[in-house]
C-alpha cells in the first residue's frame, strides 16, 4: 500500500510539474520553477537535470556525493539565490 501511494504522490507530481512547473508544496508555497528566460521549464528538463543528474552526483562515493550535497544547499546563500540542481538545468524558481 506505502509503494502504491507514494508512486500516486510522484504521478500527481509529474502531472503537476508538466502542466504548471510546480509539485504539491510548490503548489501550497504559490512559487514555480522556469527556465532563465522565464518560459515555463519542461518535466523532462526538471525531472532529468534537477533531480537525476543531482541525484547521481550526490550518490558518488568517498565523500565527493556529500560534499556536492552540501554546495548544492550553501548556493541558496548567493546574491541570485540558485542551487547547483538549478545553475545545472537552467531554472529559476520564481513566485507563480
């Protein structure tokens, strides 16, 4: 039943991060993710480069995944307030 509903959580996400850039929190925060442009970003794009690429590098062995981890969660303190998942995909996360 857990692996059920959490793969319902993930397809209302997708569907929510295709059709409008934003998850269920995201949703609830009324903020969104877009390209650097501002167009809206594609699920591919956000599933792919913000959440696989980060999660590979960020699963690398010998201290080098955790110290990805950790630049990624120290970008949000620079002036654009950027991630590494996001400078990676070229988004933005912006109010909706």
């Amino acid at each position: 039943l857990v692996v059920l509903l959490l793969l319902a959580l993930f397809g209302i996400n997708c569907y929510y991060l295709h059709e409008n850039g934003q998850t269920i929190g995201k949703k609830a925060l009324g903020i969104k993710i877009v390209n650097e442009d501002g167009s809206p970003a594609g699920l591919g794009k956000i599933v792919g480069m913000r959440i696989f690429v980060m999660g590979f590098l960020e699963a690398l062995p010998f201290g080098i995944g955790f110290i990805v981890s950790l630049i990624n969660v120290l970008m949000i303190f620079q002036d654009d307030r950027r991630c590494l998942h996001d400078k990676l995909a070229g988004t933005l996360v912006v109010q909706a």
